[in-house]
C-alpha cells in the first residue's frame, strides 16, 4: 500500500506498518521504469543490491528477458540507468499470500561509479 507517510523525494514511497500485520518498520520502495520489447512498464523494487533488485509486479517478464531500467536513489544526484535481465520470477499464487509475485533482475552494465552509489546508500540505510 503506497498511502503510507510521503516522502520528500518523489521516487520513495514508505508503507504503512499498521496495515500489514507482519512487517516491523517501514519499507523503502523505489519506483523503477523499464523500457523493452513489450513497451515501458513502472514497477516498485524493495530489495536492492549491487548485483540487481527484486521488482514487485504481478506480471512478471520471463525469465532470460533483457531490458532498459532506470531509478533514482534517495539522495543521489544522478538516476541510475543500465541494461538488465530477468534472473528468476515468481508468479502469484494464492495460496502463498507471504510472497510477492515479482521478478529477480541481474544488472547487465551498471558502472562501477553507480555500484558504488547503490552500496553507499544501502550502508546509509538502518
């Protein structure tokens, strides 16, 4: 649920706590844009690494699908841009409500200037 509290940086959006029985402390989410074959799509991404994220969606691409992505990162003074691949997906499943339908995407290009500035912010992160 994104009608959480609001963010200064209109990229970030925290969850409300009070409505999911299970979390213990707001989330960050980023918001993420992709450009491929089957046009642009915006996706919501809460697991982060240098490596790649975990876009939630409930249409995920297959899996080996190459895209555009693009992000920006609280803070930073550049968007994050790079080439990646569908690494794994989940699908929806009904009868497993704890697990986000979503896929693993794999940064393909990412510079090594734009690693090092997803690692600075998650070291930021509490």
């Amino acid at each position: 649920m994104a009608n959480g509290k609001a963010s200064e940086d209109e990229n970030v959006v925290h969850l409300r706590t009070d409505r999911r029985k299970a979390l213990r402390k707001s989330i960050l989410v980023l918001k993420v844009k992709g450009e491929g074959a089957k046009g642009v799509f915006f996706g919501y991404a809460n697991i982060l690494g240098k490596g790649g994220m975990f876009i939630t969606t409930v249409n995920p691409m297959e899996e080996g699908a190459e895209f555009d992505i693009s992000f920006n990162l609280p803070g930073a003074a550049k968007e994050i841009k790079c080439r990646c691949r569908v690494a794994w997906r989940r699908l929806y499943n009904p009868a497993e409500l704890k697990l986000q339908p979503g896929m693993g995407i794999q940064f393909l290009d990412l510079s090594e200037d734009m690693a090092t500035e997803i690692e600075s912010f998650l070291s930021r992160l509490p």
